[in-house]
C-alpha cells in the first residue's frame, strides 16, 4: 500500500486513489463541485486545487492519482489563494440571486464561497445570461446559475444510460442541454436535481414551495417498487413537501426513481379522511364507530369460508400480521397478498433477489426473464447496467425493452427457459461458464396461468448452469410490490391448497360463493368480478378499491405510518412517520386491533411494539432488521408445459402504477410527456 | 465568435452521396475498430460541404448515425468548432479577418468595402442568397494581412479595391485569382528578398 504524507501526517492509502480519496480518507475535506464518487472524473472546475511538491503549482486532487511518498498539502497559503482565486472566477457568471434561488441552504456553491469567496466582486463588466432549457416536467432549469461542472451531463450518459444532455458552444458560449428542446426520456432525471450543486437543476414540482431550512426531515423506506430505496422525507407541517434519497449503497446507492420522488403530491389528493359505509349504493360519510359495528356485524355473520381477503401493494407488514391473525381466528384462510397471483414456492430463495442487490455489482452474465427492469425497478435497471459497462453480458427471454444497455434477446417465448434447460445453447454455455452468473426472473411471468411451471423451469435452470452453488446464488425474483416479501415471509396466502387466493376468490366471488371481501390496500384487482360480496376497503385513497366499497376504512399512507417493509432482496427495513394522516384516518394495524375488539376477537397486541413482537414470532427474519436473512435453497415450482399465452406487462405506463401515483398530478404530466414521445416516434 | 444554438435547424433529410460514402469509408477506416466516432470532424466537413456549406440539423443527425454516436455528441462538436456553420449560407461565405495583425493593417477598410458592396452586416446573408459575411479570428495568413477567406480561398494584401473588385468577380461568376492581390510571391517579402540573398546566389552558382 502507497503510503502518503498529507499535511505532514503520514497515511497509507489503497493502491488507485486520487489525492482527493485520499485526503478525506485521512480527514481532510477538499472543496469541489465537479468530482462525484459515482461518476467518471472530469477535473474541470479546478475547486479541489491542493500542494504537492515539489510542482511549482497547485494540482486538481480529483484527477490526480496517489504515487508513494507523495506529499500534499491541502492548508498552505497557496491553496488557499489558488482555492480563492478558483472561486471568483466562478462566481464571475453565476447570479448572486440566492435570495431567490431553490437551492438556496443546500448549495455547494453558497457554502464553499463561505469559505473561500471574497465579500465584494472585482468583475465590473456585464455576465452572462443564458436562456433557459426545457427537461421536461421535472426538472427546472435556470442556465445562468450553471457552472459547467458537467455532473448532469455525465449523469444523464453514464448512470441514466440516456445521453441526451451535452455542453454546446465553447468558451463564454457554452450552454448545457439538450441542443434539440426536449424532456430527458429517464426514469431517473430528479437525480440530476441532487447532483448539480448549483440551483440550476432545480424540482419543478417543489419550486418555490419551501426553504429547506423549515423542512422536518425524516428517514423512511419507498413503496413505488419493491427495492425499498432508502429516502428522506421532507415535510412542513401535515404535507410531504418533497422526497429525496439516502445513501445506502447496498440498495439504491444515491439514487431514486422519478416516482419515488415526485409522485408525493399524490399524498395530498383524493384521500379517504373519514369512514365511509354504502347504504342504497350511495357512500356516506361515518362515525368509527358505525363503520365498526356495521363490518363487525357483518364478519361475525358470514361463514369464514364465505369470508377472504386480499392486500395491496403498499401495504406494510405489521397491517398485513394483523389480518392475517384476524381472519385465521375467524376461521378464514381465503387470504392472498398477490394481486397478480404471481408463483412463488415454498423456500424463501423462491420469490426473494437472492444475490442481493449488491449481488449485481459482481455478476458476469445476466440472464433477464420475463421483466423490464427499466420500469419495475428503475434504480436496479442502474446497477444491471452499471455492471455492463463493466463488462457484464446480459441476455434476454421475453419481450423486448429499451433497457438502456444492449442485451442479446434470445426468444420473445418464455418457452425459451425449457429450451435452454433441454437443449444447451450458446448462452446457457455462457452462463455455465461464468463464475457468478444471474438469472432475474419478472413478475409478470411469474403472474401468468402457468407461473408454477415457469418458476419451476427457471428454478431448474438455474441448477443446470450452476446459477446456483454452495457460494453464490443468482436466482432472482425481481419482484415489483413494496409488500410481497414481507407478505409472502408473514404467509398472507391460502394455508392449503383447499383455501383460495386471488385468482380462486375473483371466480368464487363472480359465482356470488363469497360474501364479505376485506381489501387491505387493494386497487389492482377486477373489481368488477367481486359479485355482490359486501367489500370492505381499507386505504388511505379514494380508487378502485373505495368506488366498489361497502364500507370504507380509511388508513394511513407509507409517509404516515411506522411500517416494516421486506424489500424484494429480503431486508426487513423500517419506514418511520413523517406526517400524521389527514382527518380520521388512522394507522392500519390499530384499526384491524379496533375492529377485532368488535368482533369479539380481540387482537393481542396494544402497541407497535407487541405487533411486531408477533411478526417476529410468526418469522424470525423481522427480528433482522436492515438486515439480509439467509434464505436456504429448495425445491419449488412445478415441472409443467410452459403455454404459448402472449407476455402480459405488468406496467404499462411507469408514472403510474399505484393509487398513490395515479392521484399525484406531476405523474399525470410524466404520463402526458411519455405519450407525446410515444406517438412522436411511431 | 457567436455560434447560433436555436434559429433554423433544417429537418429536411440528409444523407452522403456515393461519393461522399466513399470518403466517409476512407475516414473511418482510419480508426481502430470500435472508435468510429473519432471520425466525426472529417464526416461533418464532408456533409458541410455536401450541404452547401453549412449542417443542418439532419445532417448532424445523419452523421451520428453513421457513426453509432449520440445525437448530443455531435451538436457538441459541431457547435465547439467556428468552422461549422450551423446556419445558412450563401454561396459565398465570406469570412474577414480583424485580429491584430489585419487590423493593422487596414481590415476595417476591407470590412467596409465588403458590407458596402454587400449591403450586409457580420452574421448576415445578402437577399439573393449569395453572399454570408462573418467575421473570423486569426486565420494564420497575417504575413499578408489583411486577408479574407472566401469558401475554400484566401484573398490577402487587399484594400478598398481589391476586396471590391473580388466580390464583384464573384458576383459575376468569375474566378478573381486567390492568393496575395499586389503580385508578391506566396508570402515573400514585397519589392523581393531583403535577406539571404547571398547565400542563395552561391547557391545557384554551385550548381
Ligand atoms: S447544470 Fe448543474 S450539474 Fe449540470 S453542468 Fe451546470 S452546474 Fe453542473
Ligand atoms: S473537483 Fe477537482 S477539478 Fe473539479
Ligand atoms: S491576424 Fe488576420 S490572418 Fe492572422
């Protein structure tokens, strides 16, 4: 190991550091605005200027490499001065309009001119003005802010995989944008907001809405894709102002989808504030406790094998444990978490991400069935072509999407696993021959009739071409609800094959051989083949589920709620509230606890912390949290024919995908956008 | 210099004449496999001067086709380089030196004659779409400044007159010679050599 002398103190470093690695491995910050961890170095605002002798002059550390015995001074007069000098060239053209200006409070810029700005310019002549670029609904531009750091523009090109942003012009001229106006076609643009560290990215949404000096900031897990990125919730009194990302680089590293981000203002639209019950089909309003008594009356009166439920995608865990309970001591087990029915097997490694997201960062080939990644988990689809750029070889079975990357679609037919399995082909030798191979299985294959036999095919694949060995497991699921795992680990399913789960209570209902149907979150199924079951709607808003309601239990939505979420890796992670929920809403747990003290079956839990006691009790692995339980291999799946059934995508428009995104505006104008470029370009 | 980034784009379609593909093979195959995109200056003088001088934006277009590169990528170097006319011009691109040294030397006069004669300002094109004058940097002909670049041609050691009588030359379809416009050598000094003249007599006499 190189071993460095920074400010007269010796360290070793690892070999292929910059200075600037260095330097705050040792301690020492150095200013920068150009230099990102997570992309390539451009070494061109000149910001990160420190001393090495013997060079005369001060070097760029970002772009500098380590040698042993380096020595480097980052606290002599020279740095300071070059740092200022770097500084006033700087803010030579950027606007002094922090009063006016979004990023004003979280700016790279105002906090390093703090440091190293003077207090008067010497600039006497007139700056520039740059006009202003359109990208889209999301991101707001103001170019006469910007520095020309080129983080956006390596963003866009290197994570995003959509080199559409450039610097054009030179010298004094140098715009950056798109050169032809158009909205950036990422699932990931909001990013770009964090990384210019400048105001001239901004959130069009969040504009001019609030300072983020008045912001309660919360720490909390998303629910738009079963990843359970890592984010921060901004509030100002009783509304979610904004959503950004944690660091967390064993999930979403700093990333976060534009959905996770902007579909917040749906929070604040088309709520259920207050209870509901349907009488001569038209919903009033309701006391708790009638709506209480009216459900209570209604469960103790109906056979329990008359009697299901099923729950939604958003839906947190200890909700999910305390209708489980409630049903089962009711007699009932008609239960399902899948709203799609998607397979899944008996062994955890059957329905988790086995390899774990991190897993990505070391596989060589990657065999993607049934899924478009881009859009059923956007910050995942980052890392599978992070790992291309690396070198991966990535493979495609099913239909065929701009994934961002190349792949080599294999078969458009899912029958292709069953082909692979009995007739080695090239890449299934690339697969046997690599040393971690993937297989990332979709859940819309997995949601289809023959998803048993489809999960059995993958499964044995996987064995065949040493997917799967005493120290790597890369079968994967790539599941796409918040609450799957969890709901599958705390087994909100039939009991046995006689109990029915989705799909058998969708046809029993439609026969009228179901009364009472309990929706726990649950939008996405046909409600138009409930029958005339008595429907009971628990959720936080007014969609599918609640038009079809008999009676309505209004919940509490991710951001108001202390909830556990599984992540489809397998990590049990805790959200925290931000803000309570709106009018009588109430956390879900205590209303299942409520209405169970009804019914006479009274839940035995009084607090969160006893809920989640049970969950631990039900499966050990929520005792884990943040953790990754070990999930042990099996057998699962079933051995039948795959059919010719068309490919069915389970996300047709990735702005909006769940009641949340569907009520929140911004996502109707992302809808709006992606359509225009649709029909553009057909 | 100021490039035009918004204005007229040209959406018409483009593509290389045969000829042209030739020649964009020949560019291309001067890169190792894989690094086509090292070919694009080449590629977008030779659309340039397909297009009647100047890319538009299909042209640009076209060319990061060809060569498997982002669209952005190519608006980038297309727009970095002054030499890249991202607007139209007329038949005659006209570009007057007034750095220093031509400045020296008289370029205002050749300025003024050619917006007289023209009726045209810097940045403009004549009605008859003959004519674009633009006004450039240091084009490395000082020796004989001051100088103008028309198309593919230099005019140096010109005045009032000469300027004058070019452009109407060219108006008129003819060819005015290029090169220095008061008969001196390539860029020998004027009234014949001032040094090295002995040397060059021996020189001759040797042989
Ligand atoms: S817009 Fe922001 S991120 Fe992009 S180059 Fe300018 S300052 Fe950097
Ligand atoms: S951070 Fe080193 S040059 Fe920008
Ligand atoms: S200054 Fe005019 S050509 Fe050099």
């Amino acid at each position: 190991m190189p071993s460095i002398k920074i400010n007269g103190r010796d360290i070793e470093v690892e070999e292929g550091l910059t200075v600037l690695q260095a330097c705050e491995e040792a301690g020492v910050e150095i200013p920068r605005f150009c230099y990102h961890e997570r992309l390539s170095i451009a070494g061109n605002c000149r910001m990160c200027l420190v001393e090495m002798e013997p060079s005369p002059k001060p070097i760029a550390s970002c772009a500098m490499p380590i040698n042993d015995g380096m020595v480097i001074h980052t606290d002599t007069d020279l740095v300071k001065k070059a740092r200022e000098g770097v500084m006033e060239f700087l803010l030579i053209n950027h606007p002094l309009d922090c009063p006016i200006c979004d990023q004003g409070g979280e700016c790279d810029l105002q906090d390093q001119a703090m440091g190293y700005g003077l207090d008067k310019s010497r600039f006497l002549e007139s700056k520039r003005a740059v006009k202003n670029k359109y990208l889209g609904p999301l991101v707001s531009t103001i170019m006469t802010r910007c520095i020309h750091c080129t983080r956006c523009i390596r963003f866009a090109q290197e994570i995003a995989g959509v080199p559409e942003l450039g610097a054009t012009g030179r010298g004094e001229n140098m715009e950056v944008g798109t050169y032809v106006e158009k909205a950036l076609s990422s699932e990931l643009s909001g990013n770009l907001v964090d990384l210019c560290p400048v105001g001239a990215l901004t959130s069009k949404p969040y504009e001019f809405k609030a300072r983020s000096w008045e912001l309660v900031k919360t720490q909390s897990i998303d629910v738009f894709d079963a990843m359970g990125s890592n984010i921060r919730i901004d509030s100002r009194g009783s509304e979610v102002m904004r959503v950004l990302p944690r660091i967390n680089n064993s999930i979403n590293e700093e990333w976060i989808s534009d959905k996770t981000r902007h579909a917040c203002d749906g929070l604040g639209r088309q709520r259920l504030d207050r209870p509901y019950v349907r009488r001569n089909g038209k919903l009033e309003e309701e006391s708790w406790d009638g709506v209480l008594s009216v459900i209570a009356e209604k469960m103790i009166n109906t056979s329990p094998k008359r009697m299901a439920a099923i729950a939604g995608d958003l839906v947190d865990c200890e909700s999910l444990v305390s209708l489980k309970d409630l049903m089962q001591t009711l007699g009932c087990n008609n239960l399902d978490c899948r709203q799609d029915s998607g397979a899944f097997g008996n062994p955890r490694s059957s329905y988790i991400f086995n390899s774990g997201i991190k897993g990505i960062d070391r596989a060589d080939v990657i065999l993607l069935i049934g899924c478009n990644p881009r859009w059923e988990a956007p910050v995942l689809n980052a890392r599978i072509r992070k790992q291309y750029l690396n070198g991966a070889i990535i493979g495609v079975i099913g239909p065929e999407f701009d994934l961002t990357f190349p792949f080599e679609h294999l078969s458009p037919d899912l029958k292709e696993i069953k082909n692979m399995l009995e007739h080695p082909s090239e890449f299934s030798d690339k697969l046997a021959k690599a040393r971690r191979p993937m297989l990332v299985l979709g859940s819309g294959a997995l949601a289809r009739e023959d998803g048993e036999a489809i999960l059995g095919a993958a499964r044995d694949l996987a064995e065949r071409v040493n997917i799967v060995n005493s120290e790597w497991n890369g079968f994967n699921v790539l599941q796409r609800a918040a609450s799957r795992v969890g709901g599958l680990d705390l087994g909100f399913v039939p009991k046995t094959n006689k109990d029915l789960g989705t799909r058998e209570i969708l046809r029993a209902a439609e026969k009228k051989e179901i009364d009472v149907i309990y929706l726990l979150g649950s939008d996405e199924i046909e409600m138009d083949r409930l029958g005339d079951a008595f429907v009971i709607y628990q959720g936080h808003h007014g969609d599918a589920g609640a038009h079809r309601a008999d009676a309505i239990l209004p919940g509490a939505a991710y951001t108001e709620k202390n909830g556990t979420y599984v992540n489809l890796e397998g990590r049990c992670q805790r959200a925290l509230r931000a803000v309570f929920p709106p009018g009588e809403a109430k956390e879900d747990w205590a209303i299942i606890r409520a209405l169970s003290e009804r019914i006479g079956k009274k839940l035995p839990f009084d607090n969160l912390l006893q809920v989640r006691e049970r969950m631990s009790e039900v499966n050990p692995i929520f005792s884990n949290v943040n953790k990754i339980s070990e999930a042990s291999w099996g057998e699962f799946g079933s051995r039948g024919e795959i059919k010719d059934s068309e490919f069915i995508q389970p996300i047709e428009n990735f702005y909006m995908t769940d009641v949340i995104s569907r009520a929140s505006a911004t996502m109707a104008e992302c809808t709006e956008v992606a359509l225009a470029k649709k029909e553009k370009a057909a | 210099m100021n490039k035009v980034i918004d204005g007229e784009m040209g959406l018409d379609s483009f593509s290389f004449s045969s000829q042209n593909k030739d020649l964009a093979e020949v560019e291309i195959a001067k890169y190792p496999e894989g690094r086509k995109a090292s070919a694009v200056m080449p590629l977008l003088e030779l659309a340039q001067r397909q297009n009647g001088g100047w890319l538009s934006r299909a042209a640009m277009d076209y060319v990061a086709e060809t060569l498997d590169m982002p669209f952005i990528k190519v608006y980038e170097v297309a727009t970095f380089y002054t030499m890249y006319n991202l607007k139209k011009v007329g038949k005659f691109h006209v570009q007057v030196c007034t750095n220093l040294p031509c400045w020296l030397r008289g370029s205002d006069q050749v300025v003024d004659a050619c917006k007289n004669q023209l009726n045209i300002s810097f940045g403009e094109t004549s009605e008859d779409a003959m004519f674009t004058l633009t006004e450039v940097e240091c084009l490395g002909a000082c020796v004989n400044a001051p100088m103008m670049q028309v198309n593919d041609d230099y005019y140096e050691d010109l005045n009032e007159v000469s300027t004058k009588s070019i452009l109407s030359e060219l108006a008129s379809g003819n060819s005015p010679k290029p090169g220095s416009q008061i008969d001196r050598k390539s860029c020998e000094p004027i009234g014949g050599l001032t040094s090295l003249i002995q040397q060059s007599k021996e020189a001759i006499e040797s042989k």
